[in-house]
C-alpha cells in the first residue's frame, strides 16, 4: 500500500486562487489588504465587537444589501496602482501648468465678456463646494468599501476629486484678480442661496448621509455624478467654447479624463455585483429608484443657469448621460 501524498505546499501567490500564472503587479499591491475584512474576524476592528465602530461596520458594510460571494474578484478595468496613478496624475498637472501658463501670459481672462463671467460666477467657482461633498462621500466608500480592489478604487477617485477643488481653486483666484466681479467672495453664498444650486445641494447633503456602502456606491457612482458631471464638465465646457473661453474648455477636459475612469470602474463594479448575485441587480435599482428624481431635480436646477433657450438641451444631456451609464451596467428600466 503506497503512503498518500503530503500536502502540496502552499507557493507565494497561493492567497490570489489557483490563477495559474504570476499575479500582475496591480493584483500583488491590491490583494486583500483591506485589514477590517481580514480573515476569522470577529469584528472589524480588534476592539469590543459592539463598539460603536464595529457596528457600524457590521450594519453598514458586512449586512448591506449589496452582497457576493467574493468581492476579491473585482478588478479595476484600469488596473490602477499607486506607482501608476501618480505618474498619471503628474502629467495631467503638467498640462494643465502649461495651459495656465500660456493663457496667463496672454491676459485671456480679462478677455471674458461680462455676461459670461457671470455665468462662471454662478456654475464653475462654486463648484469646490459640491466637489468637496463628492471627495468626503468617494473617502467614506473607500473606508467602508468590502474589498481593497474597490477601496483603492475609491481612493483615487478621492484624490482626483481634491485635485479637481484645487484647480476650481486656483481659478477662483485668478478670475478674482483678472475681473471685476463676485468672483473670489460670494461662492458659498451661492451655493447655499441661489436657486439654482439648491436641488443639487440637498442631493448632495442627502447623500453624506447615505451610510450603506452600497447605497453609497450606487447614488453617488451610478446617479448623481454622472448627472453633475455631465452639467458641470462636459455641457459648461461646451459653453465655455462658445464664449470664446479656450482655457476653462482645456482645463474642463483635462478633469474629464478623470470622471471618465470613475465611470469605467463603477460600472464594472456593478456588473461584477450582478454577476455575482443576480439578485444584486433588484437591489441596486431599488437604490436607483430613490436617488433618479434628486439627480433630474439636479440637472433641471442647473441648467438654468445656462439660459432659457439651453436649457432644456443642458437637462436633456444630463439625464441621458446617466442613462448611458446604468444601460451600460444592465441597470436601465
């Protein structure tokens, strides 16, 4: 009778599966370092699991709605990594330092007719205040988030959100000094005041207190940034062109690129959830369902200020923007 085998040892990427190949490096820097999702946990945190943190984990993240079997197969389509985000990112600061620079050089803001100045005043220096609520809520999903495929997901888009209030900062500025205007003073007033704003406003205070994670993912990801970005990137920079605007057209595109990756993430992530659990997808459009009439009330809030005549094309856009997105997950009506 021959002995049985031993064991077969475990080899160094044995806690990535059976992939039959050496993991990537996104995969080696990514994988299950997520330490509140640790293997035999009793808890979050190693603190008594009825704290008030490790319940709030357990009710929001461990008994969310949203579940699989195994969110450690989630993989950025990007495949982003530290290493590859900041060489990314430092490029696109780059660009937009020579823009600034050559737009500056040529005195182009105080160019800006007065009507248009009014409507930046209105739609694009006070945008570092929703951006802000973006940044906090994307900051939340990461600590919250079940896998660190989808916290590092999270925190990039944290970082390209603080990016994008630093450019909206910097602008501010300079618009300020280059014209005679509100700019640079009464940027939360209106964004606490102006009527336009206020639809936006309340889905965004809404949705800071949007605890589940995937309720957060869901409203913010799939709804309401595809719908402000739609107005407040793509429509104000096709604006910006048409006033003869070539600088906020350039930096506006330049921010472009980063909601795009948000969108490719985020609709990967809501396959991978479906496909996981079909069931996923009932779950998901019931969240949908609640956040769509505070998105619609969004875009039709904002595009008033683009004028009575565009507006309707401003609204149109927005909302068909976040249709494209859930059609493109399987999450359309």
């Amino acid at each position: 009778m021959t002995e049985p085998r031993p064991p077969r040892r475990l080899k160094t990427w044995s806690s990535l599966g059976q992939l039959g190949r050496i993991p990537s490096e996104y995969e080696i820097v990514t994988h299950n370092l997520n330490y509140t999702t640790r293997p035999n946990r009793i808890s979050a945190l190693e603190s008594n699991p009825t704290t008030a943190a490790n319940m709030w984990f357990l009710t929001y993240r461990d008994k969310s709605p949203l579940q699989a079997d195994d969110w450690l197969g989630f993989r950025d389509p990007d495949q982003v990594t530290y290493r590859k985000y900041v060489t990314m990112q430092d490029e696109q600061e780059t660009a937009v330092e020579r823009i600034l620079d050559e737009y500056g050089a040529a005195g182009h803001d105080a160019s800006l007719s007065q009507p248009w100045v009014e409507c930046l005043a209105t739609l694009f220096t006070p945008t570092r205040f929703p951006v802000h609520a973006l940044q906090m809520c994307t900051a939340y999903l990461a600590q919250m988030a079940p896998a660190s495929y989808i916290s590092n997901c999270a925190v990039f888009g944290a970082g390209d959100l603080l990016r994008r209030v630093s450019l909206v900062a910097y602008r501010t500025r300079q618009l300020a000094d280059a014209t005679s205007s509100s700019i640079g003073s009464a940027e939360r007033a209106v964004w606490e005041r102006n009527e336009a704003w206020q639809p936006a406003r309340a889905a965004l205070e809404k949705l800071l207190t949007a605890y589940d994670w995937g309720e957060c993912f869901t409203a913010m990801n799939l709804v309401l940034r595809p719908t402000l970005d739609q107005v407040l990137i793509r429509e104000l920079a096709n604006a910006a062109r048409d006033h003869n605007d070539d600088l906020t057209w350039l930096l506006l595109g330049n921010l472009a690129a980063d909601a795009d990756r948000c969108t490719r993430w985020s609709l990967t992530l809501a396959r991978y959830a479906i496909e996981q659990r079909p069931g996923n997808r009932d779950v998901l459009r019931r969240w949908i369902a609640r956040w769509t009439p505070r998105a619609e009330a969004a875009a039709a809030g904002l595009s008033q200020v683009f004028g009575v005549r565009s507006a309707p094309t401003v609204e149109n856009a927005a909302n068909s923007a976040r249709h494209r997105v859930l059609n493109e997950a399987g999450l359309a009506a």
